[in-house]
C-alpha cells in the first residue's frame, strides 16, 4: 500500500519536474555532441502472411484539415470528445496512406498508387516510388496493380507526368463501376474536377491492360474482392490469403481509427454515397469483427495492421505490434 503522504498531487509533480529539468541543465541543440537528425527512417515495413511476404509502403501523410469539415452527423461537442479521448489533434485530421506490395512464389502485386504528383492535400504525399525503392522493389517487378476505387489518392501513381507508366510491366484491376463513373465527364461536378482529371490521366492509358473484377471474384489466385460501395460507385475491399492465413485490406472502408468507427453511421465528406458507405462499413467491419481478420487500413496510423472489434453501438481499432523480425 502506497502512504497518501507519498503520492504527490499533479501539480507539484509537474513542478517538481520543471524544476529538476533546470537543475539538470539538458544540454541545447546548439552544444549537442550528435547532430541532430534531420529524417526519419526509411518508410516500409515487411510482414509474413502464409507463404507470401507483404511489403507496407507508404504515399506519405495526408493532412484533411479541419475534422469539423470532412466527418459529417456528429455533434461539434462529441467530435471533440471523440479526439480529445484518443490523444488526437482537434485542428487537423492526417491520414497515412499505406499502400501494401504482396510477393507470392510467381507474381508482386501493388494494392493502390497514391497521389502522384499532385499536391492537393500539400507537399507530403507522392512518395510511393521514394519509398519503394527504400525498400529495394523496382516498379518494373510489379505484375499486377490492384485499386481499392478510382479516387486521387488511390489511382494517382498509376502514371508520370510525362506520359510514362510507373509500373510498365503491370496489369491493372479496378470495378468497372468505378473505371466508367471517374472516367466520364458527364458525371463530374465542379468541386470534383481534379478527380475526375485524375482518374482519366492514370486510368485511360491503361484500358487495353484493364481487368475488371467482380463481387466474390478470386480475380488473382489467393485475392479475392468484396464489394464495398458507398464511398464510390464501385469501391471494393480485399480478402488475402494465403496458406493458413488471411489480411483484409480495407481501402477506404473508414479513413479515422476513431470518428468513423465509435459511431459508424458519422459520414464522411468524399464518400459519393455518405449514407450507402455507412451502411458498407457497418456490415463488413462486423464480419471482419466477429471472424477476428485482421486488416490493412490505407489511412490509419503507420503501418496501419490491426484488428476491428465491437465496442459498444460500433467498433474500436487495435493496431498491431510492429514485428522487426521476419
């Protein structure tokens, strides 16, 4: 048993530390013996999954801004909440954009590109090819590129801005739902211009290289799609497996950890059908929950492997311990 004379209140334990950090004297930037680090570390991680070996590489960070803006049906006071419970910033929702590369015994394929060269959500996406080649994949071993739906951030990297394909040896795979909706004019309203143009940039090249997939289709051996719309048209989620094991890599099925997981029914302001995408997550999340899958969250915190379970009228994320042996 701890005496209460030995438990010292909040504030003179904080005071208390100030002053010993001034007693001590921490040395400045200015007097370090080490320089200062200016980068982190390179930005892959591996996993086992069966007999496959998955490589998490990332796009880099995307910053949505105001949270208020871009999670929909919730109150201001319970948004708050919500972040402030989590130890997350109430100002600015960033988002991680892990893109997974699967290496089987005869094929590597590629689940989603990034953003490319755009710059819409500012300077820290575009790092797909930077942080593939950290991790000592040349995107001329890429056989198959598999995209979640045909947004920005999924469909971006497909193509250079010279005209050039990224991964020139790559078939590519998308719902055709989401091919013909992003790459239609007619259906393009002003606000959504630059996906539009996006999706014809990095798609349109490659339709003679196309292949459609369908709901329940095991379109390459051991990847099967689930369709998962709402979000877009033709947004589809993916079952991995191999040998004993399973990953599910969700794409866009919720983009927060938090504000589209305690209440699923939050909307989110991208999806093009807010109500249909609650209704997707709230279904599919309950069998990833209730099967105990784990899953790959394009947009959850690096690495983004975890599972789902249900908590209360929705679902809390677990993330996974990184594992730094193979």
């Amino acid at each position: 048993m701890i005496h209460r004379s030995a438990m010292l209140p909040r504030r003179g334990f904080l005071a208390g530390a100030a002053a010993g950090s001034l007693a001590v004297g921490l040395p400045g930037p200015s007097s370090a013996k080490a320089p200062l680090a200016t980068s982190q570390a390179p930005y892959y991680y591996r996993l086992k999954l069966g007999d496959a070996q998955g490589t998490i590489v990332s796009d880099g960070t995307l910053p949505l801004g105001d949270p208020k803006t871009n999670f929909t049906g919730l109150a201001p006071a319970e948004m708050e909440r919500q972040l402030t419970d989590n130890f997350l910033p109430l100002d600015n929702a960033v988002l991680e954009q892990n893109i997974l590369i699967l290496t089987t015994g005869d094929r590597t394929v590629l689940f989603d590109t990034g953003m490319g060269s755009l710059k819409t959500f500012g300077p820290s996406t575009g790092k797909l090819l930077a942080t593939m080649k950290q991790a000592g994949i040349d995107p001329k071993d890429i056989d198959a590129v598999v995209m979640s739906h045909a947004h920005i951030d999924h469909c971006g990297g497909c193509m250079a801005d010279d005209g050039s394909r990224n991964f020139p040896n790559a078939q590519y795979y998308i719902s055709q739902a989401d091919f013909d909706y992003w790459t239609d004019d007619s259906k393009a309203p002003a606000a959504m211009k630059v996906f539009y143009d996006t999706a014809k940039k990095n798609l349109l090249p490659n339709r003679d290289r196309m292949v459609f997939f369908k709901d329940g289709q095991e379109f390459l051996p051991g990847i099967q799609a689930i369709a998962a719309p709402g979000h877009t048209v033709g947004h589809t989620i993916f079952m991995i497996t191999s040998g004993k094991e399973s990953l599910a890599y969700i794409g866009d099925l919720t983009h927060h950890p938090v504000l589209l997981m305690e209440k699923p029914l939050t909307e989110f302001a991208y999806d093009t059908d807010p109500k249909q995408a609650a209704q997707s997550r709230v279904r599919l999340l309950t069998t990833l929950a209730t099967n105990r899958i784990p899953i790959l969250a394009y947009h959850f915190a690096w690495p983004g492997i975890g599972h789902v379970a249900r908590q209360g009228e929705g679902f809390r994320y677990h993330p996974q311990a990184m594992k730094m042996e193979l």
